[in-house]
C-alpha cells in the first residue's frame, strides 16, 4: 500500500484524532528525558492509589491500577532505551508505546533484568553458562522477538510469512495474546457475551496484588538505574542492549535536530 493510500486508509479507520497523532510522533531529543520523568511519575501516582485501595476484597481495581503502573514503567523503559540510543524513535517505536501487549513483553525483560528474589536465587551454574554464551533465558528471548518481529514487524509490513513460523515459548506468547491485559481488563469492566448475558470475572486475589505491586517496584528501579547509568555494565543489561541493537539496526530515526 501506498503511503498516501495507507494514510488515508488509517483515517478513516482511526478518524480525524489519527492525523494529530500520526504528526506528533517526530520527536526532539530534549522531550525524550521529560517523558520517562512523566511516565515513572505517573507510575508513583497510580501505585500509591493502589495502595489505598489494597484491602478491598476482592482488590480488583488495585490490582489493575497496579498492572498500569507497570505499563507506564515500560514505556520509561522503552523510551530510555531512546534516550541511551540502544534504539532510535520514529512512529513504530511511538506505536509500540501505545500498546498494551507490547508494553507488557517488555515487562518481562525487565523482569529479568531486575528479578524477585525467589527467582534469582534459583539461577544455577546452567542459567549462568548460557549467559556467558550470550544466551537470554527463552521467555525473554521469545518476548523480545515477538515485540519485534510479530508487532513491530508487522506494522511495518503486512505482507509476509514465516517460511518455518517460530514455535514461541508458552509464557510470552500467552502475554502477547493478551492475558495480562485480560486480568487487567476484568478487573475494571463488566464483559458481555454475544447472547447479552454477563459473562464471569476472573477473581484476582491478594496475592497476586501483592505480587503486581512488588513487580512495579522492581521495575521502576530497573528504569531508574538505567538513567544514571549504575546498571549498563553489568551482564544481564549487556545481553539485553545487544539484543536490542541487533533487533532494531533497521529502524531509523525520526528525531528532530535542534540547534
């Protein structure tokens, strides 16, 4: 499809909020470090109000208020990644940070990069042997090539196959169909089936608010080292940034120079 024909077919698909959009993604390098500051402000925002909703019970929209907050700490994460030039921004970048799915893989490599302390004490002299092959564990690995070559990959062009489709690893996979965005989504609205009747909410429970809430924390830090740059030396970042570099080299760059 044409460019003239793609953005007129966006419009009337999107409508007339499309074409403001579509013209702000061009950004100047100055705006990038404002943004990750809003985003992981926001995220401050949205924890504290889970907080004091964290008796509810069930707490519904804790949890889901929570698993915001995590999507706003992966966009400071995406947007760093800019900001470090690991990757350069243009529109798909700018639509990745939009979108719920994509924000929610790269929750998971920022869940290796900063784990909880159950799963780190699990890594064995294995997990490390891979690392030192320059390996990332499969789930992450798998996350990273679906953002990339499954989302990304296919805003740029919708006409292409697989000539042997990947086999993804179940974990990211499930993530990039959507079930944390469901978890999230039943916590917040009422579902109705094609027959009008309601159709049943998963239950989250305690726990899993208690664990949202930890994640976020984690995630925040993960964000917040990468700007002063405490972290980027270290190995598992090492493995991430390339991973990122090789991924992404064909994306140019839309920023604006300024004087």
């Amino acid at each position: 499809m044409q460019p003239t024909r793609k953005l007129a077919a966006d419009l009337q698909r999107y409508g007339s909020s499309f074409l403001l959009q579509f013209t702000e993604y061009k950004m100047k390098k100055s705006h990038i470090r404002h943004a990750i500051e809003a985003c992981l402000e926001n995220s401050e925002r949205l924890l504290a109000d889970a907080q004091m909703l964290e008796f509810s019970e069930p707490p519904a929209t804790a949890f889901a208020l929570a698993i915001i907050a995590q999507e706003e700490l992966a966009k400071a994460f995406l947007l760093t990644l800019v900001d470090k030039d690991i990757i350069q921004w243009n529109e798909l970048i700018w639509r990745a940070a939009r979108d719920h799915k994509c924000k929610q893989l790269l929750v998971m490599v920022m869940d290796f990069l900063n784990p909880d302390w159950d799963e780190f004490m699990e890594r064995d002299d294995a997990w490390y042997a891979d690392r030192v092959k320059g390996l990332l564990p499969r789930p992450v690995a798998d996350a990273l090539n679906i953002f990339r070559h499954e989302k990304i990959g296919r805003w740029e062009s919708h006409n292409w196959l697989w000539v042997d489709p990947p086999i993804y690893e179940p974990k990211a996979k499930k993530v990039a169909k959507g079930l944390i965005d469901k978890w999230k989504q039943d916590q917040l609205y009422i579902q109705i089936g094609k027959d009008g009747s309601v159709v049943p909410r998963r239950v989250v429970t305690q726990k899993q608010f208690e664990d949202a809430m930890e994640r976020a924390s984690r995630l925040s830090l993960v964000v917040k080292d990468m700007l002063e740059e405490e972290c980027t030396e270290r190995f598992d970042y090492k493995l991430v940034i390339e991973a990122f570099q090789m991924l992404f080299k064909s994306i140019k760059s839309d920023i604006e120079e300024e004087p």
